[in-house]
C-alpha cells in the first residue's frame, strides 16, 4: 500500500505499530484511543485486509472509541468491474461508522483525513472509514492541509433536558446510600 510506504518518511514523527493481522491492528488503535484518549489509527489492505476491521469498527461504535481507520482499494476505473480485491467497504462499514469516504482523488486526501479526525473526536466518539483507491494513493498532488473544524451535514447537538437533571438530583439528595457511576467517551484514564 503506498500510503504504507509514505509512512518511513515520518518515522520521525509517527509512531508505527506492526501487527501480524488487520484485527490485532484495529484493536490496538482501539486500545491506544482508550488509554491515551487520542484517536486510534489503524491502516488495511484492500479487500479481506480491510474486512478483518469491521468487528473492531462495531465494537468501537458500541464503546465510542475514536478511531480513523485507512483502507486501500482498487484504482478508481475499476471500481464496479469486480476487479481483483474490489470490497464494497462504504457499504460493509455504514452499520458500523460514524462517517465513511471513499477517495478518488489525490487531492482529496487531505481534506477527507480533517474530517475524518474531526467526526471521529466529535460528540459521541466513534470509528470513522478511510477507502483510498490506488490510484489516489499513487498520484503526486500539493499538500493543503486545512484543519476541519466543523461542516454543515454534521453538527452533533446534545440538548440538556433541565427537567432530568432535576429529577435526577432529587433523587440522589433523597437516596439512603448513593452509588454513582460516571463513564464519559469510554475514557477510562480519569475514572
């Protein structure tokens, strides 16, 4: 995978992590995200490379683990021809994700990565799918990265319902012995 082979260019930089297996790798990025409260990042081959995340993409949703998850796909004039290792991983992952993208374009990786690290850490936590084609991850383009701090079709609103949080301290002030148990992101580093 090319963007793979990018990667020794920021050793310095990066942290890389080798698992023998897609599984290992997405349930080490998910245990990064829970102990570090960063987002995981885990890298996939195309085809049964990027299936082997989906159960560690549906236990990070259950668990509201942020990951970004990257995978390779067939070059973009292929997609639809049942070319070797083609997945339809947007379809396979949209149970699963909070956000997913295919990338087409080199030029659109940049931006896609922004987004992909803003939804993943925004309102309830969550994996997120990368599905770069080859010939995207092939290309040479100019680097624009623009941070992504927020865009119109997702815009998480949690509102606060006065009415609960009353009747919820009502009843903790009127309880004999009180046990709360607070959890928040799945972040179990302050707990």
């Amino acid at each position: 995978m090319p963007v793979y082979d990018a990667l020794h260019d920021y050793h310095d930089q990066l942290r890389h992590v080798l698992t023998r297996h897609e599984q290992g790798a997405i349930h080490a990025a998910q245990g990064y995200a829970r102990v570090s409260g960063k987002v995981g990042v885990c890298l996939a081959t195309s085809g049964p490379g990027a299936t082997n995340l989906i159960t560690g993409m549906a236990d990070a949703q259950i668990d509201s683990t942020p990951l970004v998850c990257i995978t390779g796909q067939v070059a973009a004039h292929l997609l639809g021809t049942d070319a070797f290792q083609e997945t339809d991983m947007i379809g396979i992952s949209m149970p699963c994700s909070k956000w997913n993208i295919q990338v087409r374009r080199v030029e659109d990786i940049a931006p896609a990565i922004a987004k992909a690290f803003y939804i993943a850490r925004t309102g309830r936590p969550g994996p997120v799918l990368i599905d770069i084609t080859k010939n995207a991850q092939v290309d040479f383009g100019e680097f624009n990265y623009v941070p992504c701090l927020g865009f119109r079709s997702f815009k998480p609103h949690h509102p606060v319902e006065s009415l609960a949080i009353a009747k919820a301290a009502e009843l903790i002030n009127a309880a004999e012995r009180t046990l709360c148990i607070v959890w928040t992101r799945g972040d179990f580093r302050e707990s």
